[in-house]
C-alpha cells in the first residue's frame, strides 16, 4: 500500500506543494482500495466476507491513524462520497465487538499525532 508512507511524508514535509502532492497520492491510493474492497467483498461486510480476515485486519491497522488524522486535521480521508464502501466498512470494522476492545482510542492517537508534529517543527 503506497498511501500510507504518502500520508507519513504529507505529514512531516514542511513544503506545502510536497504535502498536496503527498495527499494526491494518498487519495489515489484510497480509491484503489476502494475498488479492491467491492471486488474482493462481493457486497459483503468485510474484505473476505461476513467475517474479519487477514486484509481486514492490514488496513485496519491503519484505520485509527487515519481517523487521528481526520480529527486532527479537519480533513476527510475516507470521504462517503468518494469512498462510500470503504468508509461503511470502516465503521462495521471499528464496531465490530472484537476489535472495539483491542483499538487505540483515536482521540489520544491524535493528540499523540499532534504532539509529534509540534516536536517535529521545533
């Protein structure tokens, strides 16, 4: 997945033409996993199906560093109109009762976020 080391370096760039371009890249990377997801899902909840599988739990790893930036950053990431799949998945993924249990709290990651890039600027 190459949206996720373009999402690291939008972050920590200080240029802002670099941090577009970074975003650009992540957004492409997004709709491509988008697509993956309806072709692998086949209409179901999760990237394998009814259950969480191996895929569900990669991109999940990411799911709350990208919901920290979301918060910390005013931003949509996963966007309903451009991801709609995605971003429904993201939500029976979170509540799933499994994974609601093992999660960091995405308030803290992002206050976590935020701090590292004020030490990052200083």
């Amino acid at each position: 997945m190459q949206w996720f080391p373009a999402l690291r370096a939008a972050a920590i760039t200080k240029s802002e033409d670099a941090k577009a371009k970074g975003m650009e890249e992540v957004e492409e990377g997004l709709l491509r996993l988008e697509e993956a997801f309806v072709a692998l899902s086949k209409g179901k909840p999760f990237f394998g199906g009814e259950d969480i599988g191996l895929m569900d739990i990669c991109f999940g790893s990411f799911l709350v560093l990208l919901k920290a930036r979301e918060k910390l950053k005013g931003e949509k990431l996963l966007d309903e109109s451009k991801t709609p799949s995605l971003c429904k998945w993201a939500d029976e993924y979170l509540s799933d009762d499994t994974v609601k249990n093992v999660v960091p709290n995405v308030d803290k990651i992002a206050e976590f976020i935020g701090e590292l890039e004020v030490k990052g600027q200083s």
